[in-house]
C-alpha cells in the first residue's frame, strides 16, 4: 500500500505540477495572445500609415511631375523674355537711329528753308532790278526814238535848207 500511496503522492505531485504548468501555459498564451493583438494592431497601423504615406507620395510625385512642368514652362518663357528683351532692344535701337535720321532731316529740311529763302529773297532783289532795268530800257528806248525822231526832223530840215 505504500508503494501505491508512493505512487499516488507522485501521480498527485505530478498532477500539481502539470496543473501548476498548465496554469503557467495557460498565463503565458495569454500573453503571447495579447502580444499577438499588438502586433496585428500595429500591423494595422503600420498598414494604414503605409497606404497613408504612399498616398502623400503619389500627392507629391504629382506635384513634382507638375513643379517640373512648371519649370520647364518657366524657363520656356524665360528664353521667349530674352528672346523679347533682345527684340525689344534691337527696336529701341532702331527707333533712336531713326530718331537720329529724323533730326538730322529736320535740320538739314531747315537748313533748305533758310536757303530757300535767302534765294526767294535774291531772286525777288534780281526780278526788282531786272524789272528797273527794263524799265530803264524802255525809257532809254523812248528817249532813242525820241533822239531819232529830232535827229530826223534836223536832218529834214537841214536837207530843206
């Protein structure tokens, strides 16, 4: 009978222990359960923030792809403004050459008037002298037929004599 007591108090010391250690197991899934419900939240969270951020990344990439138009339009329109600027500059030259011209015409068309008129004025002195020469001449004709006239009426009267 001893020898089955022996046998019980160990089947029953083994039963403890076993009990003991279930209990232990049990205590231990349920940590290992808790930290597994962490971890598939994290996983839950570390998924949601993932689709987050590559959705920021999408929202980004697109608004690189659009920076980079933009800069590409920029710098387009920066050589179209040097290109205008040149052009621009080239007309500005060409205004104040044509400005140049259109002084140098001006004084040269004044410079004609001033000319024109001291000739307007010599030809009108030369047509008033012209005009009192001829009216000189045509006293001095008048006097000749006159002359002529008296010389003939002494020569009639000298051949009379």
């Amino acid at each position: 009978m001893d020898a089955i007591k022996q046998k019980m108090s160990a089947l029953r010391k083994e039963a403890d222990e076993s009990a003991a250690q279930v209990e232990e197991l049990k205590s231990r899934v349920k940590v290992l359960e808790q930290e597994n419900l962490g971890k598939e939240q994290e996983i839950t969270s570390l998924t949601h923030r993932n689709q987050v951020l590559e959705s920021e990344v999408e929202k980004l990439e697109t608004a690189i792809k659009d920076a980079k138009m933009v800069a590409d339009q920029g710098a387009q329109h920066g050589s179209q403004n040097e290109s205008l600027q040149r052009k621009l500059q080239l007309l500005e030259e060409e205004a104040e050459e044509a400005d140049r011209t259109v002084r140098e015409t001006n004084e040269k068309l004044r410079q004609t008037d001033v000319k024109a008129g001291h000739y307007e004025r010599k030809v009108q002195a030369l047509e008033s002298e012209k005009d009192q020469w001829e009216k000189k001449f045509e006293e001095m004709a008048q006097k000749y037929t006159e002359t002529k006239k008296e010389l003939d009426e002494f020569a009639q009267q000298l051949n009379d004599i």
